[in-house]
C-alpha cells in the first residue's frame, strides 16, 4: 500500500545531518527550518525530514510547541505510520518481554528505545497503563490502544497522564480509562518473590517502577538473615525483596502515607507483616533522627527521586546525592551494606559516583564498591540517547 503524502519538514542548512542519519533520534527546535508552512502543522503530525540537500532523513513526528520538535519515527520513507505500523512496533517488544519473563508484569515499551518514541506502557496482567508522552502518540491514541490490545491480549487500557514529559509537550494531564473496566483498588504484581500492591490509577508513574527489578534481586541476595532500612521505599520496591529472600527486619520509609499503605499491605500479602515497619516523615531527617538514636542496619538501601532531572539541576542534585550518603552510611553496621540509587539522566555514573563515594568519606566510612546495577532489560538504552540510560545503582561493603 502506498503510504499517504506527508508534508516535509527540512534541517537548516548549517545542521550536520550524520548524527542523525546515524541513529539520534531527536531533532531540536533551533535545528529545523521553521516557516510558515511548518509552524502550521498541528502537534503529532507525522512529517519526511531532509536535510538541507533535500535528501531524505525519515519519517519524524513534529510538535512544534516542544524544545524536541521532531522525533525520528521510522528510517524507511516509504512506509506508512498507522495502526498496523504500531502493531508491528509493539510485536517486536513484546516479543523479547514474552522470552525475558514467566509472567505478565514488566515495562512492555521504552519509549525511543523501542522505536515508540516518547511512549511508556507498563503490563500488569491483563491491565497495560500507557503514558503518552508525546504528542503524536496522543493523536494516535486509539490506534495504540487497540494495537496493544491486539498484541497482548489485555482487557483494560489506562492512560497515565502525570509527570512533567507531557507538560513539555504541551498535553494535558488528564488520566482515563481508554478500555476494559479500572481495577477496584490495588493490583497484587509478584517480583522476585516478593508481592507489590500497585495503585495504577493514583500511584506514581504507572503505579509500579519495573526498572528496579535486578537491583532489588541483588540486595535480597544480601538480605538473609539481616535487619535492613529502605530509604524513600516508595510501594516497599528494596525491602519486600528482602523479606521475601529471608531478611529479619525491614523498615520502609517514606513521605507518602499512601505509598507507606500499599507497602504495608505488600508485606501482609506476603504474610510477613510482622517483620516489616514503616515510618513516614522526611527521609533526611529520618536518618538524622535514626543516627542520634544508635541505628544500625546489616543493609541500608537509599532510593531517592530525581535529584538532577536536567543538566541545570545537576551540581544542586549531585551535592543532594552526597548527603544522602553522607547521612546513610553511620546507619550501615561494620562489615554491612550500603545501595545508593540515582534516577537522574544529567548526572551520569561516574559523577554519581564520585558524590556517592565522598559522601561516605566524609561520613568516616570507607569500603569497597562491589556492584554497579542499571535498569533491567525491559528497559533497553537506546544506543543515541543517553537520558534513555537514567538508572544507577551503587553497592558498598563499608
């Protein structure tokens, strides 16, 4: 079928294309031409970019109210962007989830990485929540929808509409029920071993953060027998998996009284309630607080938000990061463990590292590092962007 005409968008003529003709998959707005005709084309538009030759780039997705103007859709300029476009896309994700995992709980898209660019789709089950967080993926909504249903088999669809990606783009941020009937409360989502209570209308994000998944997997490893303090436990994400690997105690803390609950309620699932606490309050002053009480854990795992969600943010966040372990590591017992965690994209490892390791110098602790852990594998690093690879995990033995 012959695709149908898209309008052309073209880069200026002092833009070198390689970088894009090599896989980058944004084009920003201080690189294309921007006359009256393109500042015409509504937001999601599926345009041909050329370079400034006139030679074809691909197929992008333009949204001219977006710093990312264009986002590189397909290389082939033949094909057409439709609902059957989709389905091949997420065919190909699901298929490598469908091998990786034994059950139906796992981040089924990546955004760019899966060549879906600017879309998130976690699965729980027969429930896959989507945020769309670009605008092209908003004008084609319904075709992802029912292309994700035809691929996966879910019953119910739901849009995630928070998180600052969206106001970028300029959309808005309202949540909704786009198929099948919402879940009555939390959804059970078993994870190395453990039981999360996942609210994915209300929550966080999508109401579950998969990425974690390997890191949780390493610190329960360390956890048998061990009491373990889980800082900004969000959903009890680090100390579920130590109970469930045999830890003897763990206490989850947070700022959110909600999140605290569906810990809580994870640990009673588990039937292990008894050996898990919660403690809500500001986590600095928590540990503060744990200090001046004579605290000390066998595992202390510290996972706080975004500290730098952009490079002007990143000295304030890498200075955050350090006192996060500057604060953590009196709590850790001699010959224990400490995991501190970044999800912030503009502070990439080895300065999250430096801030982590002098944080703990100038707590007067000293250790090894002994493992480096990222995201799992459901959420790929596309290979020409570097904020798809965010997540950092650093193990200590002080």
């Amino acid at each position: 079928m012959t695709p149908p005409p898209y309008p052309v968008i073209r880069l200026r003529p002092n833009v070198e294309p390689r970088a894009i003709r090599h896989g980058a998959p944004w084009v920003f707005d201080n690189e294309i031409v921007t006359d009256r005709r393109t500042k015409a084309l509504s937001a999601g538009t599926i345009a041909l970019l050329e370079d400034a030759d006139r030679a074809p780039l691909g197929l992008v997705a333009v949204n001219m109210a977006s710093k990312i103007m264009a986002r590189m859709m397909e290389r082939d300029v033949s094909v057409a962007i439709d609902r059957a476009w989709l389905v091949a896309r997420l065919t190909r994700a699901y298929e490598m989830r469908a091998r990786m995992h034994d059950a139906p709980y796992y981040r089924l898209v990546h955004a760019e990485a899966d060549g879906l660019p600017g879309v998130v789709i976690d699965r729980f089950d027969d429930i896959a929540v989507i945020q769309p967080n670009a605008a092209w993926a908003e004008a084609m909504l319904d075709d992802l929808v029912a292309a994700v249903q035809e691929v996966t088999g879910v019953g119910t669809v739901l849009k995630n509409a928070g998180g600052r990606a969206r106001g970028l783009e300029g959309l808005d941020d309202q949540s909704a029920v786009l198929a099948g009937v919402a879940p009555e409360g939390p959804v059970p989502v078993p994870m190395n071993g453990a039981i999360y209570m996942a609210d994915l209308l209300g929550g966080q994000k999508t109401g579950l953060f998969y990425d974690q998944r390997p890191n949780h997997a390493f610190a329960a490893r360390l956890a048998k027998g061990a009491r373990v303090l889980d800082m900004f436990s969000h959903v009890g994400g680090f100390s579920l998996a130590a109970l469930a690997a045999g830890a003897e105690y763990a206490l989850a803390v947070d700022g959110s009284d909600p999140a605290l609950g569906l810990a809580t309620q994870g640990a009673a699932r588990m039937g292990l309630a008894e050996r898990f606490e919660t403690r809500r309050g500001d986590a600095f002053d928590v540990m503060e607080a744990l200090a001046a009480e004579g605290a000390q854990f066998d595992v202390v795992i510290c996972d706080p938000p975004a500290f730098a969600p952009s490079k002007q943010a990143m000295e304030k966040g890498l200075r955050a990061y350090e006192r996060v372990a500057r604060l953590a590591a009196p709590l850790v017992a001699p010959g224990g463990y400490l995991a501190l965690c970044s999800c912030s994209h503009a502070a990439d490892l080895s300065k999250f590292r430096a801030a982590c390791t002098r944080g703990i110098g100038r707590a007067g602790r000293v250790g090894p590092l002994i493992h480096t852990g990222f995201a799992g594998p459901d959420h790929p690093l596309h290979a020409n962007l570097a904020e798809s690879g965010y997540l950092k995990a650093l193990f200590y033995r002080l």
